[in-house]
C-alpha cells in the first residue's frame, strides 16, 4: 500500500480537508474523501484493475492515478462544486486505517514547502466496544516538526448507520501533545470508526481506526 495525501484547502470561509489513498492490491482502488469540521462530505473511488492486466506494476503508475484525483479533487472545490453544501454533512465514513507516515504533500513543496500541521500518534489507536479507548496525540508542524500548542482536539464515534457522536476534546498543551480516554459503549449499529482531528490556525489533520468487536 502506498502512502496517501492528506491536503488542507480553504475556499470561502471553509477550510476542506482532502484525503487521498491506494486500498493495496488486494483491493485495487484509489479513494478521496472530502472532510469538513472533521465529517466526511462526499467521497469518490476509482479503480485501477487496468493497471494490474498489464503486469509489471510499479508504485509510480499508481501514484500518478493517486496525485491526478487528489489534484482534480481540489479543483472541484476550488470551482465551487461544493459552495452549496448544506448545512448538515452527509454521514459517510471510510473504516480502513489510515497510514500513520504521511507524505509531505507534493503540491504543497511545489508552492514554496508550506508548513501544516501534522497529527503523531505515540501510540496505535484500538478502540473496541465496551474498553476503555485512551487517545495519545501529539500535533505538531510537518516539515519543521515543532510542535503546535493550544490546537483543537475533537474525538468523534462514527457510524455507517448514526449520526456522528462527540467522545472528547480539548486542547493541545504546550508541547503539542494531549492525551484523553473514554468509555466506549458496549456496542453500536452499524460499521462503527473513531476520528480524531486536530485543528489549528496551522491547519487541519485526521487520524482514524476501525471500532472492533472483542
């Protein structure tokens, strides 16, 4: 599987996270989810079965695939596509885990190396239902890797079948870490993911992971 990208735009007087990744070979496709307040607006797959039926497969055809939707995606928004969005976000949600090493985004060195804030996990989220889930985050500047103090914290339940349900938040102390826990519940309906997400003047970052039945 290759590495995604994670990228912040602001049109209008909303900031839209894009979020690109490769599903791996046994899965071959190429997914963008649109997030705005840390909820998935819309979200659009691609398939590359072509790719594979013409052997061999390099990771650079596929990262081209990725780096074209991830582009078009956000010229969409920059168009205007989602301008009339209503207030209330579709309840979509992807439960495949994101890849914790994070590209420093291409279009973003290509503008002059943008810093942006960049989620760390200092350890691997396991959420299941009916434990109690600890959260461990630290937030800090991707390229600089200094750390962002005082930034927005929100940790949600998500659901295929409910609406989003807030578990925490907070804010990041002084050397960009926060830490939380929380009583999950016993069960819920539904595919069900817990989404952490970080907000800043700095901008924007999420991290995800499936909710398991123990």
């Amino acid at each position: 599987m290759i590495t995604g990208y994670n990228t912040d735009v602001r049109h209008g007087n909303r900031i839209f996270h894009v979020q690109t990744e490769d599903k791996g070979l046994s899965n071959p496709k190429i997914e963008t989810l649109i997030y705005v307040g840390g909820e998935i607006l819309d979200s659009y797959r691609s398939a590359y079965d072509d790719l594979l039926a013409a052997p061999p497969l390099g990771e650079t055809a596929i990262q081209s695939r990725m780096d074209e939707q991830h582009r078009a995606i956000i010229r969409d928004i920059k168009n205007g596509k989602y301008d009339q969005t209503p207030p209330d976000l579709i309840e979509l949600q992807a439960f495949n885990d994101r890849p914790l090493d994070q590209a420093i985004l291409e279009f973003l060195q290509q503008e002059g190396d943008v810093e942006t804030l960049e989620l760390v996990l200092d350890r691997p989220l396991k959420p299941a239902f009916g434990s109690l889930f600890r959260v461990q985050i630290r937030a800090r500047l991707c390229q600089s890797q200094s750390p962002v103090s005082g930034a927005e914290v929100a940790v949600k339940l998500v659901s295929s079948l409910k609406k989003a349900t807030g578990l925490l938040s907070g804010r990041t102390g002084a050397d960009g870490s926060y830490v939380g826990e929380v009583q999950l519940p016993p069960s819920q309906p539904g595919q069900c993911a817990v989404v952490v997400t970080c907000t800043s003047d700095q901008g924007f970052d999420e991290v995800k992971a499936t909710v398991v039945v123990v």
